[in-house]
C-alpha cells in the first residue's frame, strides 16, 4: 500500500488550481524537475518551499501535511 506523503498534496493543490508543473515552480522559485521529485515523493521539500506554496496555492491545510512529515518538533514552515 502506497501512503500519502506531502508531495501528493501538493500535486493535488496544484491540479485543483489548474496549474502546470513549470508554472507553479516558477511560482515557487524552483526547477520544474524538482518540483516534480517533490510531487512523486523523491525529494524531500525544503520548509521555505513549502511556506510558498502554502501562499501561492492558497491551501492552508499543505502547512498541516507538512508539519507531519517534519521530523522537528518546531511549529512549522515559521508561521503561526
């Protein structure tokens, strides 16, 4: 059984915004290819990646995911 990790979210966040691989990570500041390692769960998303696109998707609950998969006991991506 395959689980959910924060890269799915985010690929649903973005599909559900209509938005492409490249255009959300000019968006995000990053290459389409990692972005894309993020997505199938290859690489792991760097905190201020992931406090981006919490903005730009506007999808508070990808703060939520993210902070599960932390592995700091911190409040996560520096926001409140």
């Amino acid at each position: 059984m395959q689980t959910c990790h924060f890269g799915t979210f985010l690929r649903q966040a973005r599909l559900e915004k209509g938005l492409t691989q490249q255009r959300l990570a000019a968006k995000l500041q990053i290459t389409q290819q990692m972005l894309s390692a993020i997505e199938r769960g290859c690489r792991r998303c760097h905190e201020d990646i992931a406090a981006r696109a919490v903005d730009v998707l506007g999808v508070p609950s990808l703060r939520a995911r993210y902070c599960l998969e932390c592995p700091f006991n911190c409040n996560g991506l520096g926001v409140a």
